[in-house]
C-alpha cells in the first residue's frame, strides 16, 4: 500500500502532534526507560495472537531511545516532506509497471482518496488490488502484517511463489 505523495494529509491529529521534535524526544526518552518486562506485557497486550511470543519478546528487547527517535524522525521526514511523485519516481513506474504490484486498504486514512486509481493510470501494465481483509487499515500496522504478508505473497507470479 504506497503512500508516495501528502502522507502529512491523513494523520490523525495525535500522531501528529507526537511527531513534533520535542514531543518525540520525550517519548524516546519515557520508552527508553520502561523495564524491558513491562514492555513485554504491553507488546503481548497489543499483539494478542497475531505474533508469536518469541518475536515479540525479541521486540521488547530492542525498543530503546534510538530506535524510537529515529522511527519518529523518519516517520515526520516523509510525511512532511514527500509531497507529490517526481519525475525519478514516475520513470521507474512507467519503466517497470508490468513488474509492479500495489496493494491498498479501502479503510487506509493514510493513503489519499483516489490514489489508487491514480497508480492504476500511471502503471497501467501493473496490479492494483484492494486487500481482501476489509479489516487491514494500511500495509505498515503490524496486527495485519500476517495478511498483508499472504495478500502480497499471492500477487507474486504462481511460478515464484512455491
């Protein structure tokens, strides 16, 4: 589900406001210093069955300031900052659209209205699927990544994916 372009257009307010430099560093900071147990519960607690223990355990283990601020920063960068497709970006989809596959929620606030049949325009020898899921909210929230995964698995040529 690629949101290339006015990512900054569908945050929710609250995501927004943590983004702010500030805000994030002190998220970074109250993170960085939660017990790697009490992680551990939130993370199960967030993830319910949807991920196996043993990777969410491994999570919970690698959430430190670092990592936070820098998911943070990457997070506000691209939403602030990538703002419409450029011509690099519109040559690699007029190149290789027969090699390019995009898969979109009905429900992503996220993505832009319409976008879809924007992308399906301009690759016009690729594939543009909605997801079957009509649960997925976008591609990037991990509590459907099993789905998104399997969705993206079957767009894969037959051939490639034994």
């Amino acid at each position: 589900m690629p949101t290339i372009r006015n990512l900054w257009e569908g945050l929710d307010f609250h995501i927004a406001v943590a983004l702010n430099p500030l805000l994030r560093s002190c998220i970074s900071i109250v993170v960085h210093y939660i017990p790697t147990s009490t992680k551990l519960k939130l993370l199960e607690s967030a993830f319910g069955n949807h991920m196996p223990i043993d990777i969410v355990s491994d999570l919970s283990n690698k959430i430190h300031f670092h990592l936070v601020e820098n998911i943070f920063y990457m997070a506000r960068t691209e939403a602030l900052y990538v703002r419409e497709i450029d011509d690099d970006i519109l040559e690699v989809i007029e190149s290789h659209s027969h090699d390019l596959a995009f898969l979109y929620s009905k429900i992503d606030k996220y993505t832009p209205a319409g976008f879809a049949e924007e992308m399906e325009s301009l690759c016009k020898n690729g594939t543009i699927k909605y997801t079957t899921n009509e649960e997925v909210e976008h591609a990037f929230v991990i509590k459907h990544s099993m789905d998104v995964a399997q969705e993206v698995f079957d767009l894969l040529p037959s051939s490639d994916n034994k």
